[in-house]
C-alpha cells in the first residue's frame, strides 16, 4: 500500500494536513498497527477510511501505515460415496490458486459439482484461479450402472432378454429356454465360450458384459448294422429328419439286399422312411441269391436245368443221365476235373463226363463184354 502524499511533506505552521493511506488490490489497512507520531492505541484514521488530518500544525510529526492480505475461505464438502481433498474450511490468500480433487469411491462415479451454486459438470478436478472471494464447493457421487446385453440365435430363448441395466456390485442371472427338440449348444460370455450351461450368473458385477446364447436342433445316432454284410455304421441325424431319406449302402456276397428293418432277420418290420424322434438301430434284410445250374448230359440224355442257392450243393440235384456204349464217369465243369460236390456260387454249366464201355470177342462171338449201360443217380 502507499501513503500520499508520501515521504517528507512540509506544511505551514498552523495550518492544516490530509494524507491518504491506500492499500494495494487484496489488501486492507492494518489498524491495528496504525501509528502517528510513533504511538496507535487510539489512532483511527478519520472515518476509518484511509484519510488522516492534522489540524494547525504545531510541530513535526510522523505516519506509519501497516497492510495486510486479504484472507478468503474455501469451503469444500462431499456427499456419501465419495471425498473431495482438500476438504471442509479452509484459507487463502488473495491471488492464490487452489486445486480441488475429486474421488468418487469404488463402484461409484461423479453426479456432479457445483461452486458457488452452479453446476460445473461431473467433473473429478476443480482449479480456482487468481482467488478473489470466497467460494462454496459441493460434491455429490452416485453408484455406476451397467448394461448386461443378452441375445440368443437358433430355436430358443434367454430370459431376460435384450439390455438390463445393474449397479455396481450386484448380480444378474439368465436362464436359457430352448424349443422342443433344440438344445443350449455353447452360450458366449464376453465373446467367449463357456460351454453349454443350462443358465448363467454374472456375480458382483464391475462391468458391463454380453451373452449370446446359441441353440441346435437335438440330434440322434441311427446304427445301421449291415446284418451279416460288409461295414456296420453309425450317423447322427436331426430330429425329425428321415434316416432314408439317402439310403445307407451295404453289400452281402451271395444275398440281395432287402432294405431296412426295425427288428433283426425280421422283415415284416420294413420301413421305407424312418422319423428321426430317438437313437435308434435298423438291420439289414438279406434275400439268398439263387443261381441257375445246368446240367449239359454232353452227348447223353436226360440233362436238365435246375435253380439253386447261394452256396447250395449243386451235385445233390444232379439228374440220371445216359449215352449208349459209354459210362457216366460223374460231373466236371472242364473236361478232366470230376467234383462230387460243388457249392453255387454263379450260374454255372456243369458237363456229364463218359468212358466208353469196352468189348472183348473171338471171331463173331462176343466172349465177354465190360462195362453196361452208363447210368447216374442224383
């Protein structure tokens, strides 16, 4: 501050003088430090407003003038869930600046600030520049809400469904409703895949968080055992699907496949198309080939043409074949191999094989003759 006029000031004896004492911006009069002529008890500047007068001035005198800041308060508080720093009352000089902060407590998020009355946003940091005045800063915090978003694909459902907004700290559980003949197939947690879980919990949650739940239609395995054929197999097939709807293919040397049966060697239980509503097994039905047999009497008689099984002895049903001046020898399928038995296995020619009956004679008389009519029984 300054005093004017200032330093040495010459005045008239007898007459009168006025000084003014003029603090700096900030700044106030020490009065209590206000001294004329070295002495203050009761020195009070006229109208205590910075202006002394000396009357008819007699003698040489003396004014010293103390200043001092201006001391201002900032008065901070917070509501519950949170503190501010620093905090309650607390003292300032003037011009000085000051930094507020902000902590919301775990789980919890700034609402809002307000200074001097007026909100200043849901700010974590408040800074009063160059204080001039006092000034009032009031927090309040409230608990931070998240979005669980859940959603399902295929025939099925979650519950609840869609976004549910939860506080910090809470639960949230999900339950999971396929459609008849659909099943939970994984379920998405966050992106990952935490199985197939009938239901879900997020525990004491701190974030928000996603779950997609994916259904599939339920599945069954149908066997179908060849039966006795080549290679036995087991499909999965959809429920409600036909299992025959793309035959399964078996092959059986020496058989015809005769479709599939619900019931082994059984076919009266035949079906053409088969529901898939369960696991199941279908047999297959075989029907023995037959093959024709013909026995060629190669230049006798009494050859014919018979049907036989698969691997049916074909020689058991041979016929009685003859030929003059020879002997049945037996049956041969080439010329030189004759077989007592011989299982059907293909259409088949089989050959009478014959040794010519031989004759011994004198002159014209026939002394003694070998062999006799060829004959053969089946």
């Amino acid at each position: 501050g300054s005093i004017s006029p200032g330093g040495v000031v010459k005045v008239g004896a007898g007459l009168n003088a006025m000084f003014t004492v003029t603090p700096d911006p900030g700044y106030y009069i020490d009065f209590t430090n206000f001294t004329v002529d070295g002495w203050g008890d009761d020195l009070i500047p006229s109208g205590a407003n910075g202006v002394y007068y000396f009357y008819n001035v007699q003698t040489n005198h003396t004014i010293d003038a103390q200043f001092l800041p201006y001391q201002y308060e900032i008065n901070t508080s917070a509501g519950s869930n949170g503190s501010v720093s620093p905090n309650g009352a607390t003292s300032f000089t003037y011009g000085e600046n000051e930094t507020i902060t902000i902590t919301p407590n775990t789980g919890y998020h700034v609402l809002n600030v307000t200074v001097d009355g007026s909100s200043v946003g849901a700010v974590t940091q408040y800074v009063f520049n160059n204080i001039t005045t006092g000034h009032v800063l009031v927090a309040t915090f409230a608990i931070d809400t998240f979005t669980l978003t859940s959603s399902s694909s295929g025939s099925g459902s979650v519950s609840p469904s869609g976004n549910t907004f939860k506080d910090y700290g809470t639960s949230q559980s999900y339950s999971f409703i396929p459609s008849a003949n659909y099943h939970v197939a994984n379920v998405l947690v966050d992106g990952v895949n935490v199985g197939n879980p009938s239901s879900y919990t997020f525990s004491s949650i701190s974030a928000s968080h996603t779950i997609l739940v994916n259904f599939s239609i339920d599945t069954y395995t149908v066997t179908f055992n060849a039966n006795g054929g080549d290679t036995t197999t087991s499909l999965s097939f959809n429920y409600g699907s036909n299992a025959l709807e793309t035959p399964t293919t078996v092959t059986r040397t020496g058989y015809s496949f005769g479709g599939w049966a619900t019931k082994q060697n059984d076919s009266s239980t035949l079906v053409t198309s088969l529901t898939v509503t369960e696991s199941k097994t279908l047999y297959a039905i075989w029907n023995i080939n037959s093959y024709t047999v013909i026995f060629n009497a190669n230049g006798g008689s009494g050859g014919n043409t018979v049907t036989r099984q698969y691997l049916s002895d074909a020689i058991a049903v041979a016929p009685t074949v003859t030929r003059t001046g020879y002997t049945f020898a037996g049956w041969s399928l080439d010329s030189s191999t004759i077989v007592t038995t011989y299982p059907v296995t293909s259409n088949i020619t089989i050959y009478a094989q014959w040794v010519p009956d031989i004759a011994i004679t004198s002159g014209s008389d026939i002394k003694t003759t070998f062999g006799r009519a060829a004959s053969s029984t089946a």
